[in-house]
C-alpha cells in the first residue's frame, strides 16, 4: 500500500528516497535543478530535457538537497507539455521509485492555482499507476521493494486544502485499478466466475456497497439463456453479479456493465493456441465495472449507481452449446448462436436487458468485444459505439482527460440486417468485416431507447509490452475515464 500525500515544502528540504526532479527540453534546465545543486551535473551529462532522458544522481555529504537521490527526468518542449504528458512521465519512471520506496515529485515549473488543481492529481497518479507489478507467482520477490509513499511538492502559493483532497482521491483511484489488474492478472484457472463473485462480494462489504450475486440455478429461474448458453461447457458455473450504490436517494441511477468472460476459449468454434494466450483477459469489462464501483463507493458522488456484471467460461466439452444451437436472453429475445466464439455479446445481452428493465438513466457497458476493434483502433484507443451522441461525447471527454483515448465508431444503420437470423430473432455474428459495429448492433437489441454507449476494450485492456502507466498485462483501461465520467455527473 502506498501513501499519498501533498506538501509545499522545498524540493531541497523533503525527506525522501527520490526527489523525481521533471525538467523541460531547452539550453536552461530550469527552476528544480538549480535549486538542487545540479545545474553543473546537468551540463556535464549533456542533458537537453528531452523525453525519456533521465539522470539519476544519488546523495553525497556536500549536497544540497536532503533526499536520497535526485532523478532529472526529460518531459520534451514546454509547448507540447500535457496534464497526460505529466502522469506518463512519472509513470514511466514510477520503477525507479519503487527501489527507493518513497518518492517526492516536483514540476518542470510554477503552475497557476488553475493547473495545479489538475496537475498535482496528474503527478500522483502517475507515480502511483506505474509502480503496479503482479508478482503474487513469483517464488523469489523482494518484499522490501515497492512504492511506500509518494509526496507531490506544490507551490506555497496554492491551495492546499483542495489539493491534498485531491492526492487523497487519487490513492481511491489507483487502488482500485491495482484490483482490476490484479483480477484480470489472476490466471483463468484461479479466477473463475464464482472467485470473481466473491472478491465482488469482499469487495462489496469493504466498501459498503449492496451485493447480490445469481447463482446458475437461479440464472435458470430469470432466464439468462446467454450466460448459461456460454457457461454450458465449462466445469466452472456462471455467476451474475449485481451492485448498488445509492449516494442520491431515489433518483434514477446510471447502469453499467461490463463483459465477465473469466476464459475464452472460442468455446466449440475454438480458437487457435496464439489467439488464446491472452484470454484470460476477457473479464477486462467485468473487472473495470468492479474497480469503477469501488471507487465510487469510497469517493461518494451524489448518484445513484448500478451494476450487473455477467461471468461466465467459454469452453468446448460435450455440454457446450453447438453453433446452430438458439438460446433465448433475458426478456424473451432469440439468438442463433452460429459461432460460439462471438460469446461476449451473448451474456452482456441477457445483463442489458436485465438493467434495461430498471429503467436508468442511462447504460454504459465495456467489453473485449472484437479483435476488429483492434484491427480498427489499435492497441491504445478504445471504440465507443452507442445510441446518443451525448453520452458517447461525454465519455469521450472523460476518456481525453484520464488519458484514456476513446474513439467513436458508427452504429450505421445498413449494417444491422447482417444480424438478421434465418430461424431466431437475431444471430450472434455479422459479416467478415465490420465486426465492432454488428457487435453492437447485436448489444442495442437488449437497450431499447435507453441512452447507451458500448465501449469496446479488446485492445487497451491487456498490454503485451506495458504502457507508460502499466508493466505487461492487464491496464484497468477504462477505469479512470468512468469514475470521471460518473463524479463529474454526480457535480452537474
Ligand atoms: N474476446 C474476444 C475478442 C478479443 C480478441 C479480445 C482479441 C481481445 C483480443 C471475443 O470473444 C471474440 O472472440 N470475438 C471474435 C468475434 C467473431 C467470432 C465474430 C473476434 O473478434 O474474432
Ligand atoms: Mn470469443
Ligand atoms: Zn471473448
């Protein structure tokens, strides 16, 4: 667990392992350096600022500054500098922090009041979501290492009270993408649906949230046909789990929901070795829904929030459903299921309708939906694709600010007849091409008017090489960019 906190004390002056100094590329290396003695270190290590340059330069008896060590770190010309500039800069070097255990930061220069309000958060975050490792497999790990605490150094001039408020909500922040990656890390084997319904349970009655989780039986009694219909092959039963937060009486709430796929297989339409290895990561949605909800019951917006998560295991074996096979979701609608590999929509169906039937105010799901996603956007962006142009606005903008990208794609209105089915209401897969959109155009069957968007986190849920924010694996994305999107809901 890592401590943060905010401080106008001199750089010179903080006690700590690390005192990460961010210096702007040009001929001066500005105010941090030469308050710490290291103008002459910069000049002679031929530094300019650029990005990713670093320095680290460890204390000797004639120093200047009292902590243990001094890290200069290049964050590019000051036009180009960005409140996501700022967070990726730390989180790039939030490693080297983790050998000193406490880090202090310090800006490439005096901010205004107005900045420093998003800029103080920014550095925190940063440190705090880039020192995440997932060593619970590891036999040999150094219990020693780890970020203990981080200390955000502000001007004199600002006002503390709000930004230490705001280094306070950050921890709630960070904490809660650390449980999303550690949940989406967690190997299929150890984390199926009803391991995933317990730490939703713990979690839950950590926080205070209300918690109902549906076991297969009375999945069967309220006729979830699509997260059974996928649970039907695997030995570990689907769950559906259910959350509520109410920080605004009886005012209508904002559904979420997001895909729970704890393996996917392909189930009977298998996929290939490679196109497995990372399936694990298929709860991405489930787990950023969770880490959302968390967050939101410790940060207490003034909305009413609720959620249903459906988890289940696409496995082959002889009681899986066989394409061709037609499943019938919650609420009545038929699906032909002609690739069995096409799961994901299939139990987030049966949880939209179930929301749907509360009538929110809106619904927003996330889901590793489709490798066309990331054919389409890449690695990094997720799509959004939805009925209101609003709301996929607003999520946009939430997104653009937590450095989450997300891009709209279209909900075009020819390509929903590719889903038309010869014998159900609809089928699970579209054509060859296109295949975000038929995805959603198979999802906004089980929204009715509502306002929804679908964000689709095939790509930015799991990185294979890391992220300035992440090391390999799960990266918690969206996360941040929801609990944005419901706090600045909850101050509208
Ligand atoms: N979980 C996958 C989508 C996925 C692919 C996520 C790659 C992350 C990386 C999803 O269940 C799936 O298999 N989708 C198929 C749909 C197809 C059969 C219509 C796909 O995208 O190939
Ligand atoms: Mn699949
Ligand atoms: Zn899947």
């Amino acid at each position: 667990m890592t401590t943060y906190s905010y401080s106008s004390e001199s750089p010179v002056d903080v006690k700590a392992g690390l005192l990460i100094v961010p210096v702007f590329e040009g001929p001066k290396p500005g105010p941090g350096v030469r308050e710490t003695g290291l103008a002459r270190a910069y000049a002679d290590a031929k530094l300019s600022g650029k990005k990713n340059e670093t320095l680290l330069v460890t204390r000797r008896d004639r120093d200047r500054f009292a902590a243990g060590a001094v890290l200069l770190v290049g964050v590019g010309p000051k036009e180009d500098f960005t409140l996501s500039g700022m967070r990726r800069a730390l989180g790039r070097v939030a490693g080297t922090a983790r050998r000193f255990g406490t880090a202090a930061t310090t800006f490439p220069q005096a901010f205004g009041a107005r900045q420093a309000t998003e800029m103080v958060p920014a550095a925190a975050e940063g440190l705090g979501l880039g020192a995440y490792r997932f060593d619970r497999y590891r036999t040999k790990r150094d219990e020693a290492a780890g970020l203990k605490r981080v200390v955000v150094l502000g001007n004199p001039k600002w006002e503390a009270r709000g930004l230490s408020a705001a280094v306070k909500r950050v921890a709630i922040v960070v904490d809660a993408v650390y449980w999303a990656r550690d949940l989406v890390n967690t190997p299929a084997g150890d984390m199926p649906p009803a391991e995933i319904a317990r730490e939703a349970q713990r979690m839950a009655r950590s926080v205070g949230l209300t918690c109902k989780v549906w076991n297969e039986f009375q999945l069967e009694k309220g006729g979830f046909g699509g997260i059974l219909g996928v649970g039907r092959g695997s030995v570990n039963p689907p769950r559906l789990i259910e959350l509520s937060y109410t920080g605004a009486g009886r005012a209508t709430p904002i559904a979420l929901s997001g895909k729970g796929i704890a393996f996917d297989s392909g189930g009977l339409s298998i996929k290939d070795a490679k196109g497995m290895e990372s399936m694990k990561d298929d709860m991405g949605g489930a787990a950023s829904i969770l880490a959302t909800m968390k967050a939101i019951a410790r940060l207490k917006p003034k909305i009413n929030v609720i959620a249903a998560i459906p988890c289940s295991e696409n496995m082959p074996s002889g009681s899986a459903q066989k394409p061709g096979d037609v499943i019938t979701h919650r609420g009545g609608t038929t699906s032909e299921v002609l690739n069995t590999d096409a799961e994901g929509r299939l139990v987030l169906a049966d949880a939209l309708a179930f929301l749907n039937e509360r009538k929110p105010e809106l619904i927003v799901d996330t889901a590793t939906l489709t490798g066309a996603c990331v054919v389409a956007l890449g690695g990094s962006i997720a799509g959004a694709i939805g009925n209101d142009d609003a709301l996929i606005e607003e999520l946009i903008a939430a997104g653009d600010s937590t450095g989450e990208p997300i891009w709209q794609l279209p909900l075009y209105p020819d390509y929903r007849p590719m889903i038309d089915s010869a014998v159900a209401d609809i089928k699970n897969v579209g054509e060859r091409w296109g295949g975000a959109i038929t995805a959603a155009w198979f999802l906004a069957e089980f929204v009715g008017d509502t306002p929804w968007c679908h964000i689709d986190i095939a790509g930015p849920a799991f990185s294979d090489k890391g992220t300035d924010l992440s090391p390999r694996g799960a990266t918690g994305a969206p996360i941040r960019a929801l609990i944005k999107f419901l706090l600045d809901r909850a101050a509208a």
